[in-house]
C-alpha cells in the first residue's frame, strides 16, 4: 500500500512542489491549506506521516500540529515541519508542540523525501 | 506538471502575494494595527521567500529575508509601524515587486535601490527608527551608486545564517570527502548510548526508526538494555523502559551518529563516544559482546507486515538462526518486538485498516475546502465565449428563418424560440461574468506609481481609491493600466502644486489624487482627480496657438479648451521631466482609451483641481448597436456614440461652402455627414431628407449628424475583429454576423468624424473647425 502523506501549506506554489515530488517518490498525497483544513481533512484521511507549514492564516503550523496531538487516533502521527523559519526558537517551539522533525526550505525534495523516509516505518 | 509549471504558478501567486502585501501595508499606513494585518503582510513575503527559495532565485530570497525580519519586528511588537517606517516598507514591496519581476522576465534591478532599501530595513529591524523627515518631504534625490561594499548582501548565506541555526543536510553523502577514502582501517569506532525518553513516542518519533537510520551509516552492533522494564502490571503502555547501547563503525563519525537523532536530541539521552583511531584488532571491551552485523530485514518486516504479527515468529527464528552465536540476538528480536508493541506506533498500526478504507474518500475529502473558486486557463473562457457568440448568431438566423417561414399560427415553435432567445441571452451575459474582473489589482499598482511619482518630485500625495471590487471584463482591465499610469503620473507630476504652495495657499500640504470606479448604465465609470491647481487655460491656450492648433482669434469655451490637452503633441509641462514628458501625452492616453470603445473627458476647476472621467465598456465582446441602411450596406452604429436620432426637415437644412451642410437642431448648427460618402459607398451626397440623421458625439467631444438611410433596429452583436480576419479598414471599427448570416461593419464613429473634418474644412485646423 502507497504510503499516505497529508501536507498542510498555503502557499500554491509549495503546495504543487510537494505534490509533485511526493506523486513522483511513490507516495499518495493529501493536500490542505491551512491548520483548520487540515485537521479538518486529517479526520477523514488517516496518514503516515503529516507535512506542514508554519506560518498559515486561519491556524499556524503550531496550532495544528497542538490539534493532531490532541487527537487520541492521530498524538503518533509523525508530523514533519517545512519551514522557512530554521533559527532555534521557532525550531523549539514546533518540537514543544509535538513535531517530530523538521525540514528546512528551501524546498528541496531529496531532503523532503529522506526526511518521510526517517520518521516512517 | 513540471517544474516549470510551478514556476509559472508561483509567479502568478507572488503576483497575489504582492498584492495582498500592498494593500496589507496601506491598510496599515491608515492606522490599522489588526495583528491579523500585519500577519497577511508578513506571511506574504514569506511565502514570496520560500517559493523563490525552491527555485534558486537569490536575490528575491536575500531581499526578501530582510524585510521578512523586519516584518517580524513589526509582528512582534518590537517596531510600531508609524508613517516613516510604513513608508520604508512600502518601498520595499516595491522593490520585492520589481525583483519578482525581474526573476520572471529576465533584467535586473539597480543594486544601489536594493542595497538603500536592505540597510534602511536593517535599521528598521535593529531599532533604529528614523527621525520622521519635515513635514515637507525634500525631493530625494536619486540615490548615488554605492561602491561595491554596499551592494547586496551576499546571498547564499541570508537564508540560513540566522540565529546561528546551520540547518544540518540529511543526505549523509554530503559528508564525505577525506574519510570516505580512507582505508577501512581508520573508520572510527562509536560507541553510542541511546536512551529514549516518553517524550520521544509522543511525538511521533519511533526508537526502531532511528536504530534503522542508524544502522544504515555504518556497521554497528548493538545491545538492548530491558533491565527498567517493569512488571505487566505496573507498565505505562506509554513509557519508555529500554535503552540502547551501540556500537557503530562509520565513516560519518561522531556528527553523523548525532545527525541520524536530529529529530529526537531533545527527547532522548545519547551519548557518543568515538575512538580516536579505531583498528581492526582493537575491539570496544566495554560491551559486552561481539559485534554482530545489524540485520534490518527484521525491521523491513515489520514494516510490511504491521497487520500479521503471527508471521513475525518466523522470521524471528530466521534472524535469531543466523545470528545465534551471539547473544546479542534476543536483543535484536525483542527490541523490534516489543518496540512494535510498546510504543505508540502500535496504535497507528491498529489505524491502518481504517485508513485502507477512508482511501477512497480521501482524494474529495483534499481536494475539498473552504474555497469557492477554481483557477481556469483564459483560453477556455475564451473559447467558451467565442461558442456562445456563434450560439447567439445562430440563434438569430433560426429565428429570421422562422420568420421568414411564416409560422405564424404555429406558437409553440415562437414561444419555444423566445425562450432560446433568453436562455442564450442569459448564457451570453453568464459567460461574460466569467471574464470579469474586479479592476483591483490595476487600481493598487496606482498607488505604487504615485508613490514613486511623488518621491521623485518632492511632493506629499495620498493615493485614494473607490469601487475597486467594480468589475469589468479582463480585457479592459489590461489595457487600462497604461493610460491609467500615464494619467496618475501627470497628475502627480502636473495637476498637484507643490507642498510649500499647497501650504501658501491655505490647502493641505499633502496632495490627494482620488481614484474611482462605479457601473453606470452597462459601462464603467472611472474617475481620476486631483486637488490641485486645475488646468492653467490661459497657458494651455498660449501653447495651442504657439502649436498652431489655434489661432490667436479663435473662440473656445472653458471646455474646449481644457480638451485641448488631448490633442496630439501637445504638453502643458514647462520643461520636460523625468516623470512625464516622456514623448507620449494625452492624446495617446486617450487613443487608447477609444481603442477600448471608451470616451474620456476632462473637467476643471481652477485651484480646486481637475477630474478625468473614462467611460469604458463592461466587455470588448459584445456590443450594442444600432443597425442601419446605408446605400444598400448595412453597418452598426455603437448605441453609446449615438445621441439621438432625427428625422431632418428640409427646412432644416443649410448648406455651408461647396459641399458642406449643416443641421440646425434646437437653435444649433451641427455638420451633417453622410456616411455613405465618407466610406465611399456612394459619389454623390444623398438627400438628407429622404434618409436620417443619427447625432453622434465623438471623442473630441464634438457632436455630428450622421447622414444614414434608414434604421433598421437595435439589436446587441458578437464583435468580430476585423483586424484578426482581414485587415483595418478606415472608418470601421469591426464587424458582426446578423441573424441573416450575413457581415454587417460596426462604424467607427470617431474616425468617421475625424474624416469629414479633414474632409469638410481642408487645412483649416481641425480643433478651430470644431468650436
């Protein structure tokens, strides 16, 4: 079975990189736009392993990633962080929050996928 | 999709970004301090930054870091936006915007631009507010070539020197180098302590997964210590009760072993201890076994076979057969057995079946959302739009065909075709609102052009716009930033006094330049104005007769002779500046504006300013016309040109020169034109009472009754470019297919009138003949 990966970005451009770099490393693919799509979507798509932005309108990457830990179904759910933000407190905070790794843009997608690739079995 | 494609994308989103970030920003500069504004603006250049960061383009992304972090000073609290730190930012989205464009299109922006605006930001950003400037702003001037220590900051390092976070590569190739080439011998030896905390599951971090990535570096041993685990009864499902020493050959050393736990440094305890020089005989004596080679397809299986925990056992045994001597083995199977059962994981394990289920809903369930628009190419709304003109010509045919058949008693076919007739009238008008458009981006790329207009010339000028959520068809909406720019240039540049004599005259130091946009009667009404001095007549005047335009004697009205300004080659500016004079002046502005099936006019008021009215049509598709007879032809008359219509009196009648004829209407003389004669469809004039004269204003502002045969109807028709089909012809606009099937011309009233002044009054001076 094709590894699930849901990823929560506003930004189209992001949205389409890792869509396409997710399709083409074998991966099925979810997309969301913000924290509240997500965990909306999330309800219904049962992931591997979760990719998501920080800085979102509506709820941020911090929000979101507080909701899926929240969860009872969802709190083991790897949660990857793409982010521009790579200094050390916004780093720490996402950790706080429950990330489980982190990806640092720019975007690269031998990074995104070794990064899936560390946190999943 | 390739990665062109997204390119393409995150160009037209940096467009919106832009955008948002402009509005963001003014709305701020009016006093809104809602943090959900400031973090619109904040995320726009942000995403800005990450797209451009994926796709290599270092100056957008080194630009774009600076003000980034001067945005979140802002965000932050640590920087109030007042006027003089707005008025930085907005330049910088200026800036950001000219960079983005130079990214998509090829070109460069001035370093020295770039460079004033990063240390301003980075002074911003360190607390530096600047000392708010006189209330009159001085001209800046324009900033000198900075040496080459000012150009921009090195770029490859802004994006990841901050906070001294050096983001640590994944991919371990990146670490080679010397060691790899070392001979075997010297690979040093790890030994590594690796004690999860809870901390660790409950963030989706999993012990086997790192021990997996781990093993991947180098060839390692390793032991599991079960001695904290308690009882059945007293275990927290969710503790951690094992922990892992290891010992690892690797050529990444100890930095690579560090790197693989990159993620869970936090939550764990690891120890890595390396042996300086590690040789083939010198085994680590402090564990307690020998090293066995990890074997991973223990883990493989578990990582296939989640849901079939009975045929683990045998695999097991396989492992534990292998391996046997050593007894490191049964840590080897009970680290991955009852990491699998103790962990967290298991319970995503337990998910998974429900997952296999929800697969199938999952694609509506992502692609769904709170969004309510789709992105579609122009093309298919083109498309689509040129259909439904053929639908609407058809439609048309079929009903004169029915007519034509005389069907008169057989309702159902006449009630069934008007039906059609309003089901394709709806479709026509449905598909044009696909195409319209706020005119909102247009309006706040303005606000740039005052900005720069204003700095440049030394004025204070407060850009004000209304009805930008007016729509009008994408077209137009393109076509009018040019004249538009040009308008709001000479408007700054022109129209707005100094602010020292703003001062002097008792008026607001800063000038304010009103854009506005409304729907008035199936056009739209755009206003532009200003509060400044009005147009000098006496010197627009002067300079009309020192143009030869007019003659000294000539008698104009205060409107015509603000109209002048449209005239071609004509420029009010005492001397040429950077601004405007730049060879292109009103007449262009208003060329292109009638190009839209647009008029534009002018009205002034000295010392309380001037304001220009366009009215353009809602789309360049369709049009309403009126279709007439002339010499056997028919043609269409756009409706907005068209006054009224009058059957002319011979009493009416007068004749003027040689060839001319006037119209008296109401107590004034109108030159008639016949139609048929300017488009050389007939030698002679015809008899002005046996046809009927249609009055016309034109552009220039000037009213003609055009001669035509008879008036067949109003009637809306799909515009065929006649340009694109066949080739421009003098005095017509553009042709339609009418219900018969057969080409109608649409006029083109302005040229029509253009030609029979030439025509009418010689070398005389077409404006004179006007008055």
């Amino acid at each position: 079975m094709k590894k699930k990966v849901l990823t929560v970005d506003d930004s189209r451009t992001i949205r389409n990189m890792l869509l396409v770099t997710l399709n083409n490393a074998g991966f099925e693919t979810i997309q969301a736009e913000d924290g509240i799509e997500g965990l909306e979507v999330l309800e219904d798509c049962n992931p591997d392993v979760i990719v998501t932005d920080i800085n979102m309108p509506r709820l941020d990457g911090f929000g979101f990633i507080e909701g899926v830990r929240k969860n009872d179904r969802f709190r083991a759910i790897p949660i990857l962080v793409l982010t521009t933000e790579s200094d050390a407190e916004k780093k720490n905070r996402a950790r706080q929050a429950g990330a489980t790794g982190w990806i640092v843009k720019p975007f690269d997608p031998t990074k995104l996928i070794d990064a899936i690739e560390r946190v999943t079995a | 999709m390739d990665m062109n494609e997204i390119k393409e994308i995150f160009f037209q989103e940096c467009e919106e970004q832009l955008a948002e970030l402009e509005s963001g920003l003014l709305k701020m500069n009016d006093g809104d301090r809602d943090p959900e504004t400031v973090n619109a603006v904040f995320r726009a250049v942000h995403s800005i930054k990450g797209g451009a960061g994926a796709f290599g383009l270092d100056d957008l992304v080194a630009f774009a870091h600076v003000f980034e972090t001067t945005l979140d000073c802002v965000r932050s609290n640590k920087l109030d936006p007042g006027p003089e730190v707005l008025k930085t930012m907005l330049k910088s989205a200026d800036v950001l915007a000219d960079l983005t464009a130079a990214s998509r299109d090829g070109g460069t922006v001035d370093p020295s631009r770039t460079s004033v605006l990063v240390k301003e930001l980075e002074a911003l950003a360190n607390g530096q507010v600047p000392a708010p400037t006189a209330e009159v702003p001085t001209p800046v001037a324009p900033p000198a070539p900075k040496p080459v220590a000012a150009a921009p900051k090195p770029v490859a390092a802004a994006p990841t020197d901050e906070s001294g976070f050096q983001p640590i590569p994944f991919s371990f190739d990146d670490f080679g180098g010397e060691e790899a080439e070392a001979p075997a011998m010297e690979i040093p030896l790890c030994d590594v302590v690796f004690k999860p905390r809870p901390e660790l599951y409950s963030k989706g971090n999993e012990a086997t997964l790192l021990l997996r990535d781990l093993s991947r570096i180098g060839e390692m041993s390793i032991y599991c210590d079960m001695d904290a685990l308690p009882p059945l009864d007293q275990m927290d499902p969710e503790g951690a009760y094992f922990f892992w020493k290891i010992s690892i050959r690797t050529e990444k050393g100890e930095e690579g072993v560090r790197s693989v736990f990159e993620f869970a440094e936090w939550d764990c305890d690891l120890e890595v201890k390396v042996h300086e020089v590690a040789t083939e005989g010198e085994e680590d004596e402090e564990l307690p076994m020998q090293p066995v080679p990890f074997d991973l397809s223990a883990l493989d299986d578990i990582e296939e076979d989640h849901d079939h925990h009975e045929d683990h056992a045998d695999h097991h045994e396989e492992v534990a057969a292998a391996i046997e001597a050593a007894k490191v083995a049964t840590s080897v199977i009970s680290m991955a057995a009852t990491t699998q059962q103790a962990a967290p994981a298991a319970q995503a394990a337990v998910a998974k079946p429900a997952a296999a289920a929800a697969a199938g809903n999952a694609e509506s369930s992502g692609s769904g959302g709170a969004n309510p628009t789709i992105r579609v190419d122009l093309d298919r709304v083109d498309r689509l739009i040129n259909l439904v003109g053929e639908l609407v010509i058809n439609q048309a045919m079929l009903s004169q065909s029915v007519i034509a058949n005389e069907t008169s008693g057989a309702t159902t076919i006449n009630t069934g075709l008007e039906e059609l007739q309003q089901l394709t009238r709806e479709i026509q008008d449905s598909v044009m609102a696909i195409r319209a458009q706020p005119v909102k981006p247009v309006f706040q790329r303005m606000s740039r052009i005052v900005r720069e207009v204003a700095d440049m010339v030394g004025k204070s000028v407060r850009l004000v716009t209304e009805g930008e959520n007016t729509e009008v068809d994408k077209t137009v909406i393109d076509k009018l930033a040019e004249p538009l720019t040009h308008m709001i240039r000479n408007a700054v540049d022109h129209g707005l006094e100094m602010p020292e004599k703003r001062a002097a005259l008792g008026k607001n130091p800063e000038g304010t330049v009103k854009l506005s946009a409304k729907h008035r009667s199936g056009r739209i009404v755009i206003e532009l104005s200003d509060d400044g001095a009005g147009i000098n007549r006496e010197k627009v005047r002067q300079k009309a007769i020192d143009n030869d335009l007019i003659t000294s004697e000539t008698n104009l009205s205060d409107e015509e002779i603000d109209n002048l300004i449209f005239h071609p080659g004509f420029s009010t500016a005492d001397k040429i500046t950077d601004v405007s004079g730049r060879g292109v002046g009103m007449d262009v502005v208003k060329r292109s504006i009638q190009a839209l099936g647009g008029r534009i006019n002018i009205s002034s008021r000295p010392g309380q300013g001037s304001t220009f009215t366009m009215s353009l049509p809602l789309t360049l598709a369709v049009l309403d016309g009126m279709v007439v007879t002339v010499a056997g032809q028919t043609l269409v008359v756009p409706l907005t040109a068209i006054v009224e219509t009058l059957q002319p009196e011979a009493s009416a009648i007068h004749s003027f020169g040689a060839s001319q004829r006037l119209i008296s209407i109401r107590d004034s003389f109108c030159p008639l034109v016949d139609v048929g004669r300017i488009l050389n469809f007939r030698s002679m004039q015809a008899n002005p009472t046996d046809g009927v004269a249609l009055l016309v204003e034109s552009e220039s502002g000037g009213q003609r009754a055009l001669m035509v045969d008879a008036i067949q109807g109003q009637r809306q028709v799909v515009i065929k470019s006649l340009e694109a089909n066949y080739t421009h012809v003098p005095g017509i606009a553009a042709a339609t297919i009418l219900g018969d099937g057969r080409v109608a011309l649409i006029l083109d009233v302005d040229a029509v009138v253009a030609a029979s002044r030439g025509q009418a009054l010689g070398g005389d001076g077409a404006l004179a003949a006007a008055s």
